[in-house]
C-alpha cells in the first residue's frame, strides 16, 4: 500500500484542504487486484468534496507494463456539492517507460456515453540516497460534456506538481512541494459559473507512506 500523496495545501487565501492519491494491490507480479483512491476536502465548507475509487485487475503484459481492466467510481459525499455520483468502466496500461518514468494510461466508459481518457506520469530524480525530487504531471480529456461534473470536450483538467521528500525510511518520507491545478476549454465556464476559480497554485505538505 503507498499514499504517494498524503497532505494539506494551502494557496495562502483560505483555510488549507487536505488531499490524497494512494493505491494498493494483492496478488502476484503477473495477476494482481489493485484498488486505487483519491480525493481532496472542500476549501468552503470542509468536507469531501471530490472522491473517487478505482478497482482493477491487473495482467502482466511485458517488461514493466500492465495491462488493467475494472471500475471506477465517483463519489457524491455532500449533495450540496462536490463531483456527482458517477460509475465507469475502467481500462488501461501502468508500467515503466523508458528511462524510468512511471505512466498511467486509463480510459473510462459511462452510462451517458461520454468517453474519459487519462495520462499521468511521474520521475523521481534522486539528488542524494534519501532527498527525492518527484516531478509529475497528469491529463484529462472527454469525447462530451457532462456539466454536473464538470467536464467538456476536449482536455478539460491538468494537474502538474513538483514534491520534495526527505526518506527518513522507505516507508516514512515527509515532503513539501507545489501543485497547480487547472480546468480547461469548457470547462473553464462551467467552473466560473459555479464562482470557482478555473485555475489555482498551492503549497503542499505531507508525508509519502508505504506499507
């Protein structure tokens, strides 16, 4: 089990939310279950406003690359806002590229009809045995709306953070870091109609765990 992010950010205005990304699996280096979860508080009203958790199974396809199948889903935790509920299927590839870039490629299928991609990639650039600097960056993109989630044709959503950590152990890793969160094409309006900002910068802090 690893939250490979576990903390609280703050872009100095508000009070700080918290926010994690962590992933789990069972099983063997050629079929695995993984279950995977994220999600962040509400910076107004305190409790979770996105959630969401993914189960899949995994195929050992080659060299560093798994092949996944499974579902998603997106939680609706507070109906007065928030993400809405929403189930997908889940399909994708997860492994190495090369020179070590760990990439997520995930599609999503829902019962509206509108297709999700997402591209994630990460790097961890070590600058001495126990001081890593992790660049990474993530993509999502639509085939359609679905305005209650906030979602547009085209890339609608780009998340691009740096994190440095201190691994006083492999498994205790304190970091701080910046993230920069950005909706994007029609998704802007969608989110200044609601009175959000499309776009904000945080500091971050937190602690990276592994089991």
């Amino acid at each position: 089990m690893l939250f490979d992010q576990n903390e609280m950010r703050s872009n100095g205005r508000g009070s700080p939310i918290y926010a994690w990304e962590g992933s789990a699996f069972y099983g063997t280096d050629y079929h695995r279950v993984w279950v995977n979860t994220r999600g962040e508080t509400s910076r107004e009203r305190g409790g979770l406003e996105r959630t969401e958790a993914q189960v899949l199974y995994s195929r050992l396809v080659g060299y560093y690359w798994d092949l996944q199948a499974g579902v998603r889903h997106d939680f609706r935790i507070d109906p007065h806002e928030g993400t809405p509920s929403r189930t997908y299927g889940a399909f994708g590839l997860q492994g190495l590229a090369p020179g070590f870039f760990e990439v997520q490629l995930q599609g999503f299928v829902g019962g509206n009809g509108v297709f999700l991609a997402r591209a994630a990639a990460s790097y961890d650039v070590l600058i001495t045995n126990r001081i890593v600097l992790q660049p990474e960056a993530e993509l999502n993109f639509s085939t359609g709306w679905d305005r209650d989630a906030l979602i547009a044709p085209g890339l609608y959503r780009t998340e691009i953070g740096l994190r440095l950590r201190y691994e006083i152990t492999r498994e205790f890793a304190p970091y701080i870091g910046y993230s920069f969160e950005s909706f994007n094409g029609g998704a802007t309006g969608l989110n200044r109609r609601l009175g959000e900002k499309p776009s904000q910068s945080t500091v971050v802090a937190g602690i990276r765990l592994f089991f």
